[in-house]
C-alpha cells in the first residue's frame, strides 16, 4: 500500500466558495488526507475546473455537480454549503456508504432532525463551528454560566462579512443553547433576537443577541455576563477560515473511524 493508498479521500462541497477553497488547499497540505472529489452547484462556472487551479496547481480532480460522481471515491464529505444543499448531499452520502462533516448553519429543527435521520445510518459530525478554539469556549461558557446563574444579564454579540445569509450565526445561536442549558432554560423561549422602541426594562431571564454585518470580517463572537459593578466577557475572534478548515480535518479523521451516530465537536475534541 502506498501513502496515497492510506490517506484518507476527502470530498469538498461548495468547492469555489471561500469556505471550499480553505478546505481544499488545508486537504491537499495535509500529509494524511487527499482529496477525491470537489462539488459545486450546477449554476457555477468553475465547473470542469481543476479544484485546485486557484491555487496555480493540479488536483487531478475536476469540480462537478454530480453529486454521485464527487463522493464515488471519497469516505468523508465536508460540507459548508447551504441547508438545502447539505441535506441533498448527505441523502447521496447515506446511499454510497460515505461519512459527513456537516458545518453548514441556518438549518431550521426540521432540517436537523433530518440530518439526525442520516446519521442512523451514516456517521456525521455537524457543529455549528468546527473552531478547536470555539468549541473550547464552549466549554468554558458552560462553565460560566453556571457560576454566574444569579445577577448577570447575558448578551450575545456577533460580527461576520456582509456576505453571511443568516443571522444570527449559528454559533452565536450554539453559545446560546449552551448558556441556557446550564442554566436550566430553553432559548426557544428565553432569547430576544431585536429591540426598538420602548422595550420596557429588561427581562433578567432573557438572553440577548445583537448581529453585526460588515466588510470581510470572518467571525467574532462574545458572550457578556453584565452584573453590578462587574462584566465578564468571554471572547472568539476568528482572522482566518484556516481554523475552521483544520478543525473540519480533525473532524473528518474522527468521522472516518465511525460506523454510523452524529457526533459534534466535543465528541471530536474529547471536551464531554
């Protein structure tokens, strides 16, 4: 067996997209993973070109939108498109055999549920942030919230690029779920996502999200635990997609050792 032979075939959806570039050129500057297959939508005009060609160099792997055709080859998907597309993919992913690494965020609960429905056949791991660091301020928000459950409000503040669809992010929504877990709530009836006008005073049993949506800003996120005579701010701020690609690889090498579940980043990370 060659080291060809014993890396692990990663295919890339959303291969001319910003994110899909990243995990393309992490795949191919990994010493463990290579690439087997590029998808993109049937509208993109890089279809038929080399995956790699914006990095002046040959893959041997064309872009398509086939999407049988991309995962033939491949054991692990990574996907960072968009809720409809994801969930056709991982339909094909569930008929080949193939694994998943799902960072695709705006799903709706049906559309998870969906995805759960997959991962009774097919191991897939799906974490609205594949940052190893994020994933570990996770952790530490739990952490905080639990010690911080009495007299601190807590505001979710998040900033992307003025090309982000969805707000607000999905991990600024998992920051959220995570808060309100440890402390007993639910966020689907505790979070208020607008404020204008005379909202009255604040509800000290409400989590806030503000959304910021500018320029080429990758991701910052921050959690603010105001009390009196006190703030504690728990900050992530991402300058590059390079950590999210590495921490997709990682998930991919971990996906690949699993028969079939969904798993996140914490099962990846060792973080439960």
């Amino acid at each position: 067996m060659n080291a060809s032979d014993a890396s692990l075939p990663i295919a890339i959806a959303g291969a001319s997209g910003r994110m899909g570039r990243m995990l393309i050129e992490a795949v191919l500057q990994s010493g463990d993973c290579r690439l087997a297959g590029a998808l993109d939508v049937a509208a993109s005009p890089a279809l038929g070109q080399d995956a790699a060609a914006f990095l002046g160099r040959s893959s041997a792997v064309a872009i398509t939108s086939d999407v049988r055709q991309g995962l033939s080859g491949a054991r692990v998907l990574i996907d960072f498109t968009r809720p409809e597309g994801t969930l056709a993919h991982l339909a094909v992913c569930r008929e080949l055999g193939v694994a998943a690494v799902v960072g695709t965020t705006g799903l709706s609960p049906t559309q998870k549920a969906e995805v759960a429905a997959h991962a009774v056949h097919i191991p897939v791991v799906m974490a609205p942030n594949m940052s190893v660091g994020v994933n570990v301020v996770f952790k530490l928000l739990d952490v905080a919230a639990r010690a911080l459950a009495q007299g601190y409000d807590i505001e979710i503040i998040e900033a992307h690029h003025r090309h982000k669809v969805d707000a607000p992010s999905g991990t600024a929504l998992r920051m959220g779920e995570v808060v309100a877990a440890a402390l007993g709530r639910d966020l689907a009836q505790c979070a208020v996502y607008a404020r204008e006008g005379v909202t009255g005073e604040r509800d000290p049993s409400t989590i806030g999200f503000a959304a910021i949506r500018g320029g080429d800003i990758v991701g910052d996120h921050t959690v603010l635990f105001a009390g009196t005579g006190e703030r504690i701010e728990i900050t992530h701020r991402s300058a590059s997609r390079a950590n999210y690609a590495q921490g997709s690889l990682r998930a991919a090498r971990f996906i690949a050792g699993q028969k079939n579940g969904l798993f996140d980043m914490h099962d990846v990370l060792g973080l439960r």
